[in-house]
C-alpha cells in the first residue's frame, strides 16, 4: 500500500493534538508498566555503561501512527501499542552514556514547553543519582520538541550547563534558516522557533557533526535523514556479551518497534521527508538483522533495547531479556 502522505502538508487534527498534547494526561491510565521508568534499565555495550532513562511519554494520533494502515488494521495495531482506537503513547527513553571521562546524553528531551506526561527526564536523572552538571556532551538526534526541547529550562537556564553539544549539520542548517517563515510550510513555523531557540541558546558550545564522524572513541554518528532533513543515529562499537557486536541508538529513524518492523513499507506521518524515511528506515532495520546489531529506540516499550530478526518479507522486534 503506498501513502497519499504529502510530507509537507502535515497540517490537520493529528498535529494539533500532538502538539497541545490535551489527551496525555488522561490516556496516562493506558500506559504500559515503565512508561515513567522509575527503575532505571542499566547495562553494558563494549566499552559503554549506559542507563536509559525515561523522559516519560508523548500521545500520538492513529491518523500519524497508521497513515498506511486500513481501517480495519488499525484497532488492533493501536492497543498492541497500548492506546485507544484513537491515540497511543510513546515512551521516550534517553540513553545516559559513561565512557572514559565523558557522560553522554542522547537527546535530551521535551522540557517544560510539550505535552505535560513529557518532560521527566531532570526528575528521573535525579531519582537516579545522576547529575546533570556532570554531563559533558549531549548529543541531539535532530531538533523536534521531544528530542531538543529538554536543552534548555523555564528559567531560561540549561539543562547540562557543563555539556558541549552535538547536532548534525543538516539539521543546523534546515531549522536555523533565517528565512524558514518562506521556505517551510506554516505549520513548521512553531517547531522552528523552537529549535532556534534551543540551538541558539547553545551556539557557543555546539559542534556540527557529520555522518561517518565519531562523538567520541568507538560513537560513530550514522546518517538517517528523512524523518527531519538531518536526522542522525548513533552506533556503539563493541560487543553486549550476548552475540551482538555494535548498538545503534536510533532516534526517530524508526519511531515503533512494532509498526515499521511488521510493516517496513509503511509510512509515518511526522516524517518530513516521508519517502526518504521510508527508504533509510528499512535500510537499518535491515543492517541491524543482517549484522545482529543491539538497537536501542526512543519511542519504542520502555527500555527499548532489542534486535530484528527477519520475518518473511518483514522483520519482528526481539526485545532484550
């Protein structure tokens, strides 16, 4: 089946929902055990001690999380998520990095300015005994508000006042367009003002990555574009001790583990570039089969660390035990 998705015509009942965020709080009931992830998940990738900690989850509408699915196919896949017929939540888990004398954050979160089940990350970091002000890099798999809207605080402060800042250069360049109220479509302005306001504030300490270069010793950045026009993954070198040598940390590349590994050819409706995801999507989720290769994901059940096998002509998530 393909998608009459326009990329850039996201407009509509679904963005405003996602953005308001007004169901979030009520729907919390709906969340599956871990959604606020008070236990932290800890393990050990190579050289990596990483904790995944939870920024606490965000609602997505059916029409942004199954533009592809019939409407006969769309009430079961919605409760596997753990939602209604009309909406479901996505955890946000963020991995916490320790290697040598760094403390990496992958992606910091929603802030104080999203939807309010969001947000929990400086909470949960605490509860965890993880300071913030030991964090000496974040990096940032792209500039959507779940993902950078954490940088910087009410007050105005940030989050990891210690932390040097990594974005791709793609994705500099598309949000901090100074002409973005005429190249971006009208309802990309607000997410557009708020990178700017996140990458700017920023700017002095922020390092503009490239595919194929490292964070730090054995962190490569990966180059999946198309759900924003620089969207980058990580990959981890070395091996988890139970036969998968490299993690790929994916951001939003594939936002479920249930819908894109059953239906690769499906599309989602917050991709910018609804075929290029599509099309990069499946070339990792693929990789990661292929090589046996750790995945971790943002918006996947929480802890959302596990591995592809494949499945027929798809794949099925094989969460870790």
């Amino acid at each position: 089946m393909t998608s009459s998705h326009n990329p850039t015509d996201v407009s509509g009942p679904g963005r405003r929902e996602f953005l308001a965020g007004t169901s979030a709080l009520a729907a919390s009931a709906l969340l599956p055990k871990g959604a606020y992830a008070a236990d932290i998940k800890r393990f050990r990738h190579g050289g990596f001690d990483i904790s995944v900690v939870s920024d606490g989850f965000i609602m997505l509408p059916v029409s942004i999380v199954l533009p592809d699915a019939t409407a006969e196919e769309r009430p079961e896949i919605m409760r596997r998520l753990g939602g209604t017929p009309e909406k479901a939540p996505f955890h946000t888990n963020i991995p916490v990095i320790r290697t040598g004398d760094d403390l990496i954050v992958v992606d910091d979160g929603s802030g104080t300015r999203f939807q309010e089940s969001a947000g929990k990350l400086h909470a949960n970091l605490l509860a965890a005994g993880i300071d913030p002000s030991a964090v000496t890099k974040v990096v940032l798999t792209h500039a959507h508000p779940d993902h950078a809207g954490g940088t910087v605080g009410a007050d105005g402060t940030l989050a990891f006042p210690n932390a040097q800042y990594f974005v791709s250069e793609g994705e500099w360049r598309f949000w901090t367009d100074p002409n973005f109220e005429k190249t971006m479509p009208q309802v990309l302005h607000g997410f557009a003002k708020g990178a700017q306001r996140d990458l700017f504030a920023v700017k002095d300490r922020l390092t503009l990555v490239k595919p194929g270069d490292e964070i730090v010793s054995g962190m490569q950045v990966l180059d999946t574009r198309g759900h924003t026009p620089g969207h980058i993954s990580l990959q981890l070198s070395g091996g988890d001790g139970a036969g998968h040598e490299g993690l790929v940390i994916t951001g939003d590349a594939v936002t479920s583990n249930i819908v894109f590994f059953e239906h690769p050819d499906w599309h989602f409706g917050f991709d910018t570039d609804a075929e290029l995801a599509l099309k990069n999507r499946k070339a990792l989720i693929d990789r990661a089969a292929s090589e046996r290769l750790a995945l971790l994901g943002y918006h996947w059940a929480y802890p959302g660390i596990g591995r592809a096998e494949r499945n027929g002509a798809a794949y099925r998530f094989v969460a870790a035990g």
